[in-house]
C-alpha cells in the first residue's frame, strides 16, 4: 500500500461531502484564481504620434505595464516633433497598495484554506478537542470574510482608476507633440481588461463562501451546541411543567366526580330507608 492509499484510509475524507468541507475547497480553489488573475497581468497599449515632418512620426508606440500597477514608475519614448530630439513620458498614479492588499488576501486565504482542509481530513479528533479548534476556525473565518470584502471593494476601485490611466486619449494628452495642432495623435489599441475583471469576480465570491461559510463553522463551536443545550432544556422542563399541569387537572376531576357522586348516593340510600319507615309509622 502506498503512502497516498494509507492517508486515504486514515483520513476521514467524508467530510468533502459536508458543507464545511466542500466550501473549503471551493475556497482554495477561488482564491488561487482571484491571485493569479490580478498577480500574474500584464498589458499594453499603443499610441501614434504623427509630426507634419513626416520623419519624425513614431506610428507606433508601445507602452507596457503590469501588477503591482505602479503606472508612474511606467516610460515610454515619444518624439517631440523639433528635429530629432526624444521625451521620455511617465503614465501618471501608484495603485500598488490596493492591487497588493488584494493578493496577499488572496495568498493567505489560499493556504489557511489548504491547512484547514487538511486538518479536517487527517486531525478530525485534535479539531474538535476542548472547543478550541471550532472556536479559532469560527473566529479565522470572520476575519477572512470581512478582508475579502474589503480588498475587493478597494481593488474595484483602484482597477477602474487604472482603466482611466491607461486609456490611450488619455495617454495622449501626457505626450508634448499631441498637443500641438499641427500633430495627429491616435490610439492603435487598448489594454486587455478580462483578467483583472475576472480577479474582481473571484473576489467578491470568495467573500460569499466565507461569509456563508461562518454558519457551518458556528455549527462546530461550543457555543452553537450549548444554545442547542439551553434551547432543548428549556423545551423538556417547560414539557414537564405542562404534563404535570395536565396530571394535576385529571387529578382534581376524578376527585370532584368521586364526591359528587357519593353526595347524590346518599340522599339516594336514605330515601329508601326513610320511605318504608313513614309507611310503617302510618300503618
């Protein structure tokens, strides 16, 4: 038996089938994709520049840029239309902050998802002993859920500030020579946008599954099986008192039938005692 046939028969692998397995592999699988949409992008775009001497047109500009999108850290060569002399142009704004908060959300989600899986699966009886590991899952899934929503929401915004940065009018107006009449500038294309709107996607779902996720690891802690403690006590005594009630009520109506009927018994007897002796009195 090889080592992987002997962790799959140690390992309780059931627990995939539950929901707080599975959202945790769905887990690792989206954050692998939200980091390596954003953390692996790289694009370009190309601008014209075209001078009334025709000599000194660059037709073609390329200008390359990429994560973490420190876009003023990004040159490019354009010509001056004044003889052969060259200006080196800087794209404008650092969205590094933002773009790097997200991936590293994103890497840590990925491992504490991995780890946990793992813990699941091989060290079940460890998880559960003393409550403790439940309550640091419950309270690590918190935290997560509240990040993830946090850098996708900045990430968002930093991605749309890119768009605007990188657009290629906008490029132009950087450029000396576009700004004289007598120069034609244009945009040969745009920067490709799918990948980094793609990682925006994966991360707001991966905030879903770890905010949806907090239920099924609250199922786990102390505190949801003691509120079912609690919840099921007050049900069984509040049973109790209503059965008794009911006993008690029984009780007091077999009394009163009992009475009654001796009461009505009596005068009963006595009228038929009573009856002959007026009879025989009278004879």
């Amino acid at each position: 038996m090889d080592t992987s046939d002997q962790l799959a028969s140690v390992g309780t692998f059931q627990v995939l089938k539950l929901p707080l397995g599975f959202i945790r592999v769905l887990e690792w699988l989206f954050a692998i994709f939200a980091f390596a949409t954003c953390g692996g992008y790289s694009g370009q775009l190309r601008v014209s520049v075209d001078c009334m001497e025709k000599a000194l047109s660059n037709l073609s500009i390329g200008i390359d840029f990429a994560y973490p999108f420190r876009l003023h850290q990004v040159s490019f060569e354009a010509p001056v239309c004044e003889g052969i002399r060259r200006e080196r142009v800087f794209l404008i704004g650092d969205y590094s902050s933002s773009a790097e908060f997200f991936v590293t959300i994103a890497v840590f989600a990925f491992l504490y998802s991995l780890m946990a899986t793992i813990v699941y699966i091989f060290f079940q009886n460890k998880y559960r002993e003393n409550n403790r590991g439940p309550l640091i899952d419950f309270v690590v899934t918190v935290v997560f859920s509240f990040m993830w929503l946090v850098s996708s929401s900045a990430w968002a915004k930093a991605l749309s500030e890119v768009k605007m940065a990188t657009d290629p009018d906008e490029v132009q107006l950087l450029i000396s020579a576009c700004k004289v009449q007598t120069n034609k500038c244009g945009s040969l294309h745009g920067p490709r946008w799918s990948g980094l709107n793609t990682s925006v996607v994966f991360g707001f779902l991966n905030f879903v599954l770890w905010a949806g996720n907090i239920w099924f690891v609250f199922k786990e802690t102390g505190w949801h099986k003691g509120a079912t403690r609690l919840a099921g006590g007050a049900s069984e005594k509040q049973s109790n008192t209503f059965n008794q009630q009911c006993y008690n009520q029984g009780s007091f109506d077999q009394s009163g039938s009992y009475n009654t009927q001796g009461n009505l018994g009596q005068p009963s007897e006595y009228s038929q005692v009573g009856g002959p002796t007026s009879y025989s009195n009278q004879m």
